[in-house]
C-alpha cells in the first residue's frame, strides 16, 4: 500500500454496495479493533460505508454512517451518527482517521436530510473527534438499545462523551437542545449505540 496519504481516496457505498474484497477488509479491520463484535449495521438503520482506499482497492480507513429520527424537545429531528471508525494499524498516526471524519462530517453537513451528527466515543477520542468538526454535548447522555432494553453512555463502565455537528438554520439553539440532557436514540439491539 502507498505510504502517501495523497495517492488515497475517500469513496461511499450504501453498505450493502462495498466491493466484497473491500467488504472482507473492513470486516477484518472492525474484528481487529472490536474482537467480537459483528460486522455489519441495522438495514434499518439505511448503513453508509465511507472507506478511504489506494489505488490497488487497500482500506486503509473506514467507517460507517447510520440514519434514524429521534425526538427531542416536542421536535422530530433528523440524525446521523458514526460508527466504526477504524485505520490500519500500520497506518494509525498519519492523519488518515481525522481526514475520514471530517470527510464524513462534509458528506452529513451537504446532505439535506440530516439535521444533525451525534454519537459516542470513549473520553480519550474526544479531541480527535473535535478536530474533525464535532465538539463534544457537555453532559449530554445517549440512550441507545431498545426502549425495554437501553444501553446508555453512562451506564457502568462506560467512560464516553458524545460529539456533535448541527446542519440546521439553527444550529446555536439546535445544540442547546441536545445540551445536557439524555437523547432517545434507540438504534435497536444490532448498533445498540452508535
């Protein structure tokens, strides 16, 4: 594979159109990062892949996008999230994450239907991900599962925040909103968060 972040390219796939050779790399690299762990997402959840590939079809990052309407203050808002994000581990610490996910971050803010990302990461991430153009929600809890069976980012063992881009008119009263407050989010017992 190129070592020169240059010679790579971010492509996007509804996740079931990934190339099958990229699919068994993704899949590979999620196992690695998440032992485990399932590959794929909720159909219902309408899963983007975005990969950052070479030339001879490498991943060397990737992740996925999920899609669900949650409801928050007597308003329907329509909401993405990131979910798998992952780099090579020979690759990691060359700024190939970060460009995935402000990437991403383009692709969700060009996109009429949404109105906004949020998601969880562990404490640690918080900064990368900010650096990617999604501060961290002081206070604000994601409550993911099933109704019957929530999972939620401060339940126990959990160390996570959760980051967010707003794409509304706006977006000052939008994050207010979410701002320190527990989020249905619901994604169901496949992403039981994302």
């Amino acid at each position: 594979m190129s070592a020169d972040p240059g010679a790579l390219r971010v492509a996007g796939f509804a996740e079931a159109a990934v190339p099958p050779a990229q699919a068994r790399q993704v899949a590979a690299l999620e196992a690695a990062a998440w032992p485990g762990s399932s590959p794929g997402h909720d159909p219902a959840l309408a899963p983007r892949a975005l990969l950052l590939t070479a030339r001879d079809g490498t991943v060397a990052a990737a992740l996925a996008l999920l899609y669900k309407e949650i409801e928050v203050a007597g308003r329907t808002y329509r909401a993405a999230g990131l979910s798998g994000v992952v780099t090579r581990p020979e690759l990691r610490g060359r700024g190939l994450g970060g460009r995935l996910v402000a990437a991403a971050r383009a692709e969700l803010a060009a996109d009429p239907a949404v109105d906004l990302a949020l998601f969880s990461c562990d404490r640690p991430l918080s900064a990368f991900y900010r650096a990617a153009g999604f501060p961290p929600l002081p206070g604000t809890v994601l409550v993911g599962g099933t109704p019957g069976e929530p999972l939620a980012t401060d339940g126990p063992g959990f160390d996570k925040v959760v980051p967010a881009a707003f794409f509304t008119a706006e977006p000052d009263r939008d994050r207010a909103a979410f701002t320190g407050i527990r989020v249905p989010l619901y994604p169901g017992s496949t992403d039981r968060l994302w």
